[in-house]
C-alpha cells in the first residue's frame, strides 16, 4: 500500500497562505540551507520550471512517482503559461470546473477523488504519493493521509487558507521527526496513528 503524504508549508498559526491563497511571502524562507535539505531529501516537490534553472533537472525522485493538487495550486502554474509544473511526475489535478486537460501529462479528477486516490494508494510502488494541496482538496482526503511533513515558516498572519478545510474532526498522527533550520524553519513528520 503506498503512502499519500501531505508535504505542506505553513505559517506558525497553520496558514498555507492568505485569506486568497497566496503563499509568496514563504518564498524568502527557502535559503541555501533548506534548498539544500529539499534537493536532498525532496527533490520532486520542487516544481519541473524550478529544477531547469537550478540544474537539478537530472535529479531522481526519491519519495514520490505521483502528486495530487487543488484547481487553484494548479492554476499558479496555468497563469505562468506552464501546463505540467511536475513534469517528472504522474500529476492529477482534482477540480470540479476543469473539464479537460490542458497538458497530457495531467489527468483531472472531477469525480470521487477519495476513490481515485484509494486505487493510486492501491497500486504497486516502491513511491508514496505526494499531496501538494490546496486547502479544500487536503480537507477531502483527510482520512486517507497517511503521513504530514509539515513545513513550518517563523511567521503569523493571523487569517488564511488552513492546512484542511474540513469539518471539526480529531485525526491522531505520531511524531517521526523534526529539523531546524538556521534561518527558523522547521520542518515536522508525522505519521497517522492507527
């Protein structure tokens, strides 16, 4: 059975960004240090349009083969003109009001999405797959994440886009590991306690 594991940023009170999505005020936070613990240990959640620039383009994935993203994670990358921004990955977008594919290397899932990502979870894999967000796409698969990697930036906002838009539920995860970063990131794993 693979993992489906939710790979997040966030602010210290739990945002993933404003009150209208945006993260970029996060952006400042990825310094050498942490580009270096990501291209280590995360390679493919960094964007296909991102790793040309760096040249990091050759590296292999380590944890993932597939991500899972909202309507409005991947409208970010439409609006760049970029219609697979994980190129090295199997993408699916989950969104209700996109009704065809731009790229072909994207498949929408506008249907029993709990479904769909039981039968990747299902498939044979020595890779997890990652969920990239967005709010209300994690809040539809809370039951079936597995693990949390939780990105934590040193910032409040105050309002915003959660971590899950879901209804009150109690989801117990166990702690795995935690890293600090000079620059105050920290990032958490959790597992889901069973």
């Amino acid at each position: 059975m693979r993992k489906l594991t939710y790979f997040i940023a966030c602010s210290i009170d739990g945002f993933i960004g404003g009150p209208d999505g945006d993260a970029s005020f996060m952006v400042s936070f990825v310094d050498e240090e942490f580009m270096e613990f990501l291209k280590a240990e995360y390679p493919e959640t960094l964007p296909t349009h991102g790793r040309r620039p760096l040249g990091i383009d050759d590296l292999p994935n380590k944890r993932f083969d597939t991500i899972i993203q909202g309507r409005a994670s991947y409208d970010l990358a439409l609006k760049e003109g970029i219609t697979s921004p994980y190129a090295h990955l199997r993408e699916y977008v989950a969104s209700r009001t996109l009704t065809e594919s731009p790229d072909p290397n994207v498949e929408i899932i506008s249907t029993d999405l709990v479904g769909r990502v039981r039968e990747l979870k299902a498939e044979d894999s020595a890779f997890g797959i990652y969920l990239c967000g967005g709010a209300a796409v994690a809040g539809e698969l809370v039951d079936e994440v597995d693990e949390l990697v939780i990105k934590t930036y040193p910032v409040i906002i105050g309002t915003g886009m959660p971590m899950f838009a879901s209804g009150f539920q109690v989801s117990e995860f166990v702690p795995e590991s935690v890293r600090t970063f000079g620059n105050g990131v920290v990032v958490r794993t959790y597992r889901r306690k069973h």
